[in-house]
C-alpha cells in the first residue's frame, strides 16, 4: 500500500512538471502550428531608387490589411543573402530614406521588408529588393579641353556646394591634397599646379571627410607642334603641304584661306589626317574664314580644336565636305571650336555611292555651331555614309536654317548599327523646308542611337515648316532613346502648327516641357538660378551644354 502511494504522488507530480514544460513552450509550438499561409500579408514589392546622398525605399500596403495597422522591419545588406544584416529600422509608412549616414557610396546593397505580426511566428514572408547604391554627389563640371594644360588643370564645381580640398590620385597611386581657399570657393573653381605631362589624373572633391565628386582627366605633351603659324604665313600652302599626322598650331590672329590668286578656297586634304588647333585654346582670338575644308582619297580626317571657323567672308556652303570616289576616311574630330555662318550644311557626305565613303568616326565636342542659313540639308547630312560612330556632347547648335539634325535617310546595307550618341547639347532653333523627322531620320536603317540630357527648343526655325515627326528608324534598331531632356516650342510652324512628337519606336524617360522663353536668336542660353533643369539629368547632373550652366 506504501509503495501504491509513492508511485501515486510520483505520477502526479510528474503531470505537474509536464505540465509546466508544456506551458514553457508555447511559443515553440505556435512557430510549428502556424500556417504559412498567414505569413503572406505581405508587401508584393520592394522598390529601391538609389541617388546621390540617400537610397529611397518605397513599397505597396501590405496584403490584406488596412493602412496604418502594420509595423514594418527594413533590412539592409551587402548580400542577397542578408548573412550580415548592417541597417534594421521599423516603420508604419510605406517609403523610407536612408541617407549616406548609414550606408556607404558606391556599393552595391540589398533591401528586404516583412510585415510585422504580433508574435514573431506572425511575421510575414521576406520581401527582397534589387541590388542598389547611393551613387555618391557630383558638384565637379566637366573638365573641358582648353582646361587642361601639360602640368595644370581648371577643375570647376557647383556654385552652390561648399568644398575643402581636392585630392588628386595618379597612376602608381601617389595621393596629392589641395586645399581649397575662400577665394576658390567664392570662384566655385581652383587652378591645380605642378602636375605632370601625358598622366592620367583621378580628382575627389571633399567636403571635411566626405567626398563629393569625382572626375579624371590626362594631361597634355608640354610641346605638340610639328608646325606653328601665325596669320602672316601662307595657311593653304602650308597645311596642304604638311605630312600625315602632322600637329599644327596656330598663333592667335586671323587666317584667310586663300589662293594663290588672293581668292578663298577649298582647304584640300588628301590621303592624310592632319591636327589643326590654336596655340592658346582659346577659340575667341584665333579665327579662320573659310570657304570649305574637303577631304579625298583613303586615309584623309581632321581633328580641329580651339579655333573659331567662320564661313561668311568666304561663302563657305561646307565646312566639312566629302568629295571624290571611293575612300576609307579616318575621322573628324571637332572640340572646343565655334563654327558660325555655314551657307548649307555643317557636314555633306553624300556625294559618292552608296557605302562608298567609309569614315570611322565622328564627333563633336565642346564646340558651338551657329547662325547657319536656311537650306534643304541637314547638319549632319550622312546619306550613302557608311560610318561606325558619331558622337556630339557638351555642344550647343543655335539659329541653324538646316532641314534637320541628322540625317541618314538613304537605305544602305550596314556591316552593323551605327552607334550614335548626343549628350548634353542644347538645340535652339532648327528645322526648315517642310521636311520631317527633324532630329533623326535615318529611314528604314538600323541605329544604336541614344540622346540624353538635351534641351531640344524653337523648331521649326521662325518662317519655315516641318513635318510632325521628330525622327524614324528601323523598327528592329538596337536601341533608339530620347532620356532626361527637356523640349519647348516644338511645332511644325505655318498658320497651323501641330506639336512635334516622337513615334512609339522612341523610349522617351524623364522627359520636361520647362519653356525658358528662348527664340532661335537668344544667344545667352544660361539656366536659371535654382531651375530644374539644373537637376534633371542623369544623377543629378544639368541638361543642356555644361556652358550654359557655369
């Protein structure tokens, strides 16, 4: 009977301290017992738009609830797999920014959200963004070639920010400090000394330990000369005489493109590609009036730079023209010039067969073509051009009376697309002869064609129409792009003008109608203080030729 009465208080007391384990362990049993199902109150997305100075989380309400009644917890991590987890934040809204307080520039990250419930084995489902980063701020501007010396450099920045130093890195990894004084600041820009010829230079802007911006640039040869002339030499005879790749500088002054007669005539360059820039890089004392510069035979192309061309005295219909049979041309390189008063077209190249002319590249740079009259052809009028890239950026084309921008509108078979980029142009008064596709006609041909931080205005040019399209190309183009560029007074001109438009073959992103009150003779096309346009390129940048914004 004892022994029955021990085993009695045994069993009881092992029920209690079953009891109290069952108890304990609740909340284990309800990670085991909750449905998955009740983990997917969930937000569908993450969506994460990474800036300059903070990354912006944004998502939908979570499902099945009501605004207001969930808690959520934002990850943040180096992985897609959160092993480290570097931010956690809760909230109630539906968007956060976290700023370059807590996360580094210029790395890539992960976001992920759940829902909160109220138990942990409530929660709800991960939720993971795409891989982001904060892109870091950039006050400097761009660098410009005329900027640029053999042991010097001009680096400007936003008016605005307020720097400390500059912090130079060259190619073996020396780091060279600059201050930067209260004068320099108040400039907004600071001449970098002592630096050495032919180097590739990496700059960082700081402000104290934060750096701000970056930018790179090479410096140039202390003498680059095969040639020098001054405006008393013989220009025509001497530059058609000089041997391929010849660099030939001119002294400040005037240059007429004479013959032997005292008459201006065509600068011929045949079967060699010459460099032909001023001595001071300075466009506005070294002038040459022209009638027209073209090239014939395998092997002719031109860089210019620092030179202002100006066509009126000499009735210049071309500046560049392609001329005679078959040729391999090499490339014309336009930067940091001022080519004004063409009578008809800034660059013909449709005078041979089809493909016949082959010419690797094109570029404008830095450069401003203006006051050019009204005629039946385009700036770049490329027809039967078989070319690999044109490239036009930093450049500003004003009062021009050509038909249209570029135009490519013979169909030509392509060894592959041509690659044709604008970037940060102003456009201000184009557009004549009632012809369409005023920016881009390359017809039914293939292009890889992007235009980005522009600013398109005043088409047609007063007194003359066009069609309503603003461009075509083959349907099956790599890619044909219109982004973060503002456009104005954009019509087809005429008693009744209708507004010009892209057709759908365009992707058209982040696209302003912001009127600045130009006509196609406003020559001072600065942006406002404190406009949006200042702000509405690519990560933060201006749109529009830099010049403008200085």
């Amino acid at each position: 009977m004892k022994s029955y009465k021990l085993f009695q208080f045994r069993y009881i007391a092992s029920l209690f301290l079953l009891a109290i384990v069952i108890g304990s362990c609740v909340d284990d049993i309800d990670d085991l017992t909750v449905p998955d199902t009740m983990k997917r109150f969930r937000p569908v997305s993450l969506t994460a738009a990474g800036g300059e100075v903070s990354v912006m989380l944004t998502w939908p309400e979570a499902l099945f609830t009501d605004p207001g009644e969930v808690v959520y917890t934002i990850q943040v991590a180096q992985d897609s797999l959160f092993s480290t987890v570097i931010f956690e934040q809760e909230t109630e809204d539906r968007s956060m920014e976290i700023s370059d307080d807590d996360l580094e520039i210029q790395v890539e990250y992960y976001a992920r959200i759940r829902a909160n419930g109220a138990t942990p084995a409530q929660h709800s489902e991960w939720v993971r963004s795409l891989a982001f980063q904060i892109t870091g701020e950039q006050i400097f501007l761009p660098t410009f070639d005329n900027e640029i010396g053999s042991n010097t450099v001009l680096l400007r920045w936003r008016p605005t920010a307020n720097p400390t130093r500059i912090v130079l890195t060259d190619p073996s990894g020396l780091v060279t400090e600059f201050p930067i004084s209260d004068e320099e600041k108040a400039a907004a820009n600071k001449m970098v000394e002592g630096l050495l010829p032919l180097t590739e230079y990496i700059a960082g802007i700081f402000e104290g330990t934060r750096i701000k911006g970056t930018t790179s640039f090479v410096t140039k040869e202390p003498s680059i000369y095969d040639i020098i002339l001054s405006p008393t030499d013989n220009f025509r005879d001497i530059i058609e005489g000089a041997e391929n790749g010849a660099m030939i500088g001119l002294e400040p002054g005037i240059y007429n493109v004479f013959d032997g007669a005292g008459e201006y005539a065509n600068l011929r360059i045949i079967e060699k590609t010459i460099t032909l820039q001023s001595v001071s890089g300075d466009p506005s004392d070294t002038r040459v009036n022209f009638k027209e510069i073209t090239f014939t035979g395998n092997g002719a192309g031109i860089s210019v730079n620092g030179i202002t061309f100006d066509g009126l005295p000499g009735a210049g219909d071309y500046f560049f023209n392609f001329a005679g049979s078959a040729a391999a041309f090499t490339h014309v390189v336009v930067e940091n010039c001022i080519v004004e008063n063409v009578r008809v077209s800034f660059m013909r190249a449709n005078r041979a067969g089809n493909n016949e002319h082959k010419i690797e590249l094109i570029k404008v740079n830095n450069s401003w073509l203006r006051n050019h009259l009204v005629a039946n052809y385009h700036v770049f009028h490329l027809d039967k051009l078989e070319f690999k890239e044109m490239e036009v950026t930093n450049s500003t084309f004003s009062n021009l009376g050509s038909r249209g921008f570029i135009g490519w509108a013979t169909n030509i078979p392509m060894p592959a697309p041509p690659v044709i980029r604008v970037e940060n142009v102003t456009i201000n008064g184009l557009g004549s002869s009632n012809r369409n596709h005023t920016l881009l006609d390359a017809n039914n041909n293939q292009v890889d064609f992007r235009m980005r931080n522009a600013i398109v205005a005043n088409m047609a040019l007063e007194g003359q129409t066009v069609g309503a399209l603003l461009g075509r190309a083959h349907a099956d183009s790599p890619q044909v792009v219109f982004a973060n560029s503002n456009v104005f007074k954009l019509s087809t001109g005429g008693a009744d003008p209708v507004e010009l438009t892209f057709p759908a073959l365009f992707s058209q992103l982040n696209i302003t109608k912001v009127d600045l009150g130009w006509t196609q003779n406003t020559s001072n096309m600065a942006l406002p203080a404190g406009s949006p346009l200042r702000t509405a390129g690519i990560n933060g940048s201006p749109v529009g030729d830099p010049r403008w914004t200085l």
